[in-house]
C-alpha cells in the first residue's frame, strides 16, 4: 500500500483558520479584518466568517472600541494543555531551570516541525543585561542556530529537499553539516544574531533519535564558551537519559507502560 503525504488530506478551511490564529499570535497585539486579509492574502468576507467562528469557539475576541481582534483565552488554554501533556516538556523542565540558573544565562528547549523552530519552554536570565527567552516563539530553522542543528540531523533525503534554494542559511548548513552532525552541537558567535552567541545541544530520545536541543543565549561581551559549553553538553546528556537515550525500542517500551500503569494506580 502506498502511503500517501499528509499534505493531500489537509482541508484548507481548517489551515486558513490555523493562518488566522498564528498571525493573531504574532508581534501586533490586535489586528483588524481588512489588515488581516491583506496578510494572508484572502478576501475579506472569507477572514471574517473565520474570525466569527473562532470568536464565538473563544479562540479569539474583539476589542469592542476599536473592533479589532486578538487572541482569545481558549488560546491560553490549548498552550496550559500542552505544557501538562508534554512528556518532553515535564522531563526538560528542571534540566533547562536548574542550567538557566548554574549559568545565569536564558536557556531554552528547542524543536523543529515543518522547517519551523518552536521554543515550548525557556527561562530567562536573571542578569540585568541578558537575552529575552523566546518562550512560545517561532522562527525559521535556517536562521537560528538551533534549528540548524535540528535541521542537519535530519535524514539525507528530507535534507536534500529542504536545501533545493542555494540561499546563505543554505550553504551554511551544507558546509557545517558533517560537524553539526558529529558533534550534535553548534556555537555561534553573533553571526547569525548580532550582539549574541548561541550554543545548542542535540537531545535524544528512544534508540538515540532526535527530538530536541537546548539553547543558551548570552551577550557576545560574556560570553565564554569553553566554560559554558561542558554545561550544556551535561545538561543534555542528563535529560537524553531522562528520555530513554541509549535504550532500545522494546526495552523503553515496556517502562513507559510501567510508567503509564503506575501512574493511574496513583
């Protein structure tokens, strides 16, 4: 049987609704309908039969004075739901506080979906001068350090398709890839971001897959690496094992459902 991409089975109602919700996600607190249209490139009448059915869903809300839009507080409730459900997320928890902490610098848990950056968790740093945590943010893989780490562990056939453009993220990719594979980190020295060195560890998972990396973020003037990096790489190594790293499939399998078990005995 021939298994078909899940991009044929995607209704597009139901994506331009996603559109509608991740633009209202972004930088500009409000939006109205006219600006919304323009951009996501879809008539007007269109955004707002979306908007009225996510209003009255409680996804979003009006501003009754200046009839714009914003998210809603189902929103809130579908983020609150993830943070509880998350396996990943419970487990890097206090790996990604307690390195925030042993650094005094913003460090964050890092995932790659459809060539996009998530950032479920972060904490930021203390210190007066810092970088912001990127909490609940989303960037392009290509130009973020972690999601080039992310992106070159991925297997040659995907990665040949994702690298077709021959753009600068590109060939930076194609020229570290050997290292960001064999090492499964990456330091950047403010090249991709001004002013910041970003660090990044590969996470892995069940039979040394990988699912995440850590991310620590500090001003280019502090910033000394061989000190830090030792850091990161224990605070890895810690929440890979934590995740089953080095176990094989059926070996996990079978605490994970002792897990499960004794969870609902509880």
């Amino acid at each position: 049987m021939v298994k078909r991409d899940k991009s044929n089975y995607m209704i597009q109602s139901v994506s331009h609704a996603l559109d509608v919700l991740e633009e209202l996600a972004g930088s500009t607190p409000e939006i109205g309908v006219t600006e919304l249209s323009k951009r996501l490139k879809l008539h007007k009448n269109n955004v707002f039969r979306l908007l009225a059915t996510l209003e009255l869903r409680g996804y979003v809300e009006q501003n009754r004075e200046s009839e714009d839009y914003r998210l809603g507080v189902k929103a809130l409730q579908l983020g609150q739901a993830y943070l509880t459900h998350s396996s990943l997320v419970k487990r890097a928890y206090p790996v990604i506080k307690k390195l925030a902490e042993d650094m005094g610098e913003t460090v964050s848990l890092a995932t790659l979906q459809n060539g996009m950056i998530q950032f479920p968790l972060s904490v930021e740093s203390k210190r007066p001068v810092k970088v912001a945590q990127r909490v609940a943010m989303s960037f392009s893989a290509k130009e973020n350090a972690a999601g080039r780490l992310l992106t070159a562990q991925l297997s040659d056939a995907v990665l040949a398709e994702l690298l077709t453009s021959n753009t600068p993220q590109d060939a930076a990719i194609k020229n570290q890839l050997a290292e960001l594979r064999n090492s499964g980190a990456i330091i950047d020295r403010a090249a991709i971001e001004a002013d910041v060195v970003a660090m990044a560890k590969v996470v892995t998972g069940v039979n040394n897959e990988v699912v995440a990396a850590i991310e620590v973020l500090v001003p280019q003037y502090r910033a000394k690496v061989d000190n830090l990096m030792p850091k990161l790489e224990e605070a890895a190594t810690t929440l890979s094992k934590s995740l089953g790293s080095m176990k094989k499939g059926l070996v996990a399998s079978i605490e994970k459902e002792s897990m499960t078990a004794d969870a609902a005995m509880r």
